[in-house]
C-alpha cells in the first residue's frame, strides 16, 4: 500500500478491507470483490441495478475489469470521483486497490488527484500521467484504461 497524496492510498488486493468511520474503499476489480458484494459469479447482467457500482456505507465497489480494448462506461468514473470526493472531504482516508495495484487503482488516484483534488496537472492524461508517474512509479496502465483515458480526458469530471 502506498500513500500517493493525503489520505489517498493505492493498493492491491492484499489491502482489501472494508470501510468504516475513518476509512473509505474503492474496490477497483470485479473479482472477487463486485462479485462477492453483489453475490454472484461469471457475468451479471448489464439491466442489473448494481451492474456498474455498489455503494455500501463506505464501500464502492466497481464492475471494473482491465480489457486491452476500452470498454468503460462513463457513469462508474462519474460515482467514483463522487464517492472519493464524498469521503476525502469528509475527512476520511481513501483507499483504492484493485488486484495488482497496477492499473486500475492507480489510474482511478490519478484521476481522482488531477480531477478531484486540482493535486496534478489536469490539462491532459499524458501530463497528468507524467506528474503521477513521479509518485507512484509502478503505474502500468492496461491499454484500455490508458485508450480510454487519452480519448475522454476532457469529458471526465471536474469538482
């Protein structure tokens, strides 16, 4: 687990743990996590009320998987950067881990640093992906995510 900002973590799924009072955590993988939250295995249907995110008191958990072909949908960063932005400023620490804390988790602290926190450059993803590089140098986002973010940078949302 690392510290790439206050109060903001980066992990991988060793860190796993639930949120309480002083701790917030996204669950930046499908499996286990979304699917343990939710209950069940394999797939579960896009129609599914809980298909992209699960909010649980101080728990997000994401339906996020790291394809080479950007596959993202826009409303699971729209409910991130709402629940870090939710907790951070409410005072809690933010934990985010995905499986390897390699891609996933880090590009979701990158884009919670530069578009929530104004803590790096937002201009772009290159530059806010060099600034955070620095931090956190074992950053190795999945072309996906990487495609993804170069391509909707300037429609992500700002707090």
């Amino acid at each position: 687990m690392k510290e790439v900002h206050e109060r903001v973590f980066v992990a991988n799924d060793l860190s796993c743990t639930k949120g309480n009072a002083e701790l917030a955590v996204v669950h930046a993988c499908k499996s286990p996590c979304h699917q343990r939250a939710i209950g069940y295995s394999g797939s579960l249907p896009s129609t599914h009320p809980n298909y992209l995110v699960f909010e649980h008191d101080n728990d997000l958990f994401l339906n996020i998987i790291d394809p080479p072909a950007p596959l993202f949908m826009p409303p699971l960063f729209s409910n991130f950067l709402s629940f870090a932005n939710k907790h951070w400023s409410g005072g809690r620490k933010l934990l985010i881990h995905c499986n390897q804390g390699e891609s996933r988790a880090p590009s979701l602290a990158l884009l919670f640093l530069a578009k929530g926190l104004s803590a790096i450059d937002k201009s772009s993803y290159q530059t806010a992906r060099k600034e955070f590089e620095a931090i956190y140098p074992q950053y190795t986002p999945g072309k996906g995510i990487e495609t993804y973010f170069t391509k909707n940078w300037s429609t992500l949302g700002d707090f």
